[in-house]
C-alpha cells in the first residue's frame, strides 16, 4: 500500500480508480491549516531537493557572467525567483498528472492524487507563483524580461512531453538549465554564446540525476505508460548515468578553462567527480530505494561545483559579490 494509506486498483487512469482515506473526506470543509499543508506539499516546500537542484547552475551563471562580483540584488531576485518558479512547476505538473500520481507509490499521497484539493486551486497557485516570478524579473532588464516568457512555456510543456517523448529528461534537462541564458540575460543585459553551452553542459547532469530519480519509479511507470530515460536506456540505464556525468564534467572543465579559473574550481570539480562515482557505486543494484538516495546527493555535487567557482574569485583574485 503506498504513503499515505491509499489503495490503488491499478487500471485506466482516472478519478474513479483511487480510494483514499483522505479523498473519502475530501467534501468536507479543510480547516486553514490543512489548505495550508496541502499548498506546501503541492509547492513542494516541504522537499526543496528540486529548489536547490535549479538553484546551484542559477547562481555559478551568475558568478560567471558577472565575473565573480554579481549584484547582490541580483543574486536574491534569482534565488527567490527559482523557489517561486519551482513551485510554479510543481502545480503545474501536479495538475497534469493527478490521474496519474496516484498509480505511483511515490506520489500517491500528493494533495490532487488524494484529491485534497481542487485541480483549479493547483491551477491558481501555479498563476499566483508565475506572477511572483514575473514581478521579480521585472526588476531586472529588458532581455531577461523577453526571455522569461520562454522559460515559463517550457516548464508549462514539460508534464506533457514525458507522454510521447522517449527521454523527457532532457527536456527537463532545458527546463532546468534555463536559469543559466536568464542569469546572463540580467548580469549582460544579454545571452553569450557561453551562456548556451554552459545549458547544454548542464543539461548532461540533469539527465543523469533524473535518470536517477526514474529509476525509483520504474515499475510503476510501465504499468501506466509514461515515458523516462530510465525505461528508455533499460538495462545501459547505469552506463548512461555514467556516461552524462562524464560529459557534464568534461563540460565543466572546459568552462573553467574558457574563464581562466584556478585551482580551487577544479578542486571542486574533483570533489564533484567523486560524489558522481558514489552514485554510480550506490545505484548498481537499481534498488529504488538506493536510487532515490542518489538523486538526493545531487545537491552536494552541484554545491560543490558553485562553491569551487565563488571561493575561485574570491581567493585567487579577490571578486565578491557587490551592492551595486
């Protein structure tokens, strides 16, 4: 039986389909502080796992482009506008999924799989947590203001592609890169050419974590017919994790060297590569407990990364982020 108590006949997705101690009550009036849970849950701000995965490309685009010394401002509009925009996409993907979630163990207690909330109060906190996005980037400049309204379609698409597109990961790899070409959109007034490799380095490492994440979900995600790497690189699923890890590394390493950095990036790149090589070593045995322990782990690799590059200009050529 999955969190929560549910109990699933598993079948055609749909409303009719799940059973619920917490959906038999649903009818009835929520207290405040029950609204309140279930918004947090449906924002996820009880798991920021996903906050911070956006967050750490987010802020080394910033460190980057503004030369080690980006506006302080700058670093809170990004960093409260990634919390906000994360939950945005939550709702949003919550709302695309509810006949779904509930088929999955790990997701059958989210407040729209248990029918805790309405589908349009998902919708309306999605509008409200776009519109806080919005009102920050306005705080910005112009290019950054243009370029967010790509970065909201492709978080609004990204529930849909995983029903027809054999590796959604990589769409997803976009959606969660995209902090980068906005970074140098507000530091630059702009988007360099780096700026678009630097996504497309990334977008290896997302590939990678959220392989990981589809691993745990395997099973369930055959029964109901959706799409992931995971199922996609089936039995090479290990290989390939490895082999994006690689790539995003690599790819890093270039990056370190078109910037001139020093010793103290690549130190962190190394510390990155050895935290990757855990991963690889914890999801062997695609236990999916094991594999969701891995995907959690990649906030330290990322961390890593982004601290390699701040303490790199900090100490070796003394550029700290600036007031103005």
């Amino acid at each position: 039986m999955p969190p929560g108590g549910a109990a699933i006949r598993l079948g055609r997705p749909g409303a009719t389909d799940v059973v619920t101690p917490l959906a038999a009550n649903a009818r009835r009036k929520l207290t405040l502080a029950e609204r309140l849970d279930a918004y947090e849950r449906l924002m996820r701000l009880d798991k920021p796992i996903g906050t911070l995965l956006l967050l750490w490309p987010t802020l080394w685009a910033l460190w980057l482009a503004a030369d080690g010394a980006p506006r302080r401002s700058l670093v809170l509009i990004f960093v409260v506008g990634t919390l906000v925009m994360r939950s945005a996409g939550c709702a949003i993907n919550d709302w695309a999924d509810r006949d779904f979630d509930a088929h999955v163990a790990r997701t059958a207690n989210r407040p729209l799989a248990q029918r805790i909330i309405a589908p349009w109060e998902a919708l309306a906190v999605a509008f409200v947590a776009a519109l806080i996005g919005f009102m920050l980037v306005l705080l910005t400049n112009r290019a950054t203001m243009l370029w967010s309204i790509p970065a909201i379609a492709i978080a609004i698409a990204y529930p849909f592609v995983k029903r027809f597109f054999a590796i959604p990961q990589a769409f997803l790899g976009v959606a969660f890169s995209f902090g980068i070409p906005m970074a140098y959109a507000a530091v630059q007034n702009g988007i360099a050419p780096i700026a678009w490799a630097l996504l497309v380095v990334n977008l290896f490492w997302v590939v990678a974590y959220d392989t990981e994440y589809a691993m745990v979900d395997r099973a369930d995600d055959v029964k109901i017919g959706i799409r992931t790497s995971a199922l996609t690189f089936g039995r090479a699923d290990i290989a390939a994790v490895g082999v994006c890890y690689a790539l995003y590394l690599l790819g890093m390493a270039w990056i370190g060297r078109v910037y001139s950095l020093g010793p103290i990036y690549y130190a962190g790149l190394v510390i990155a590569s050895l935290i990757a090589i855990k991963h690889l070593w914890i999801i062997r045995g695609r236990d999916p407990a094991a594999c969701f322990r891995a995907f959690l782990g990649n906030h330290w690799l990322g961390m890593v990364v982004f601290a390699g590059v701040a303490l790199d200009y900090a100490l070796r050529v003394h550029r700290w982020p600036r007031f103005w």
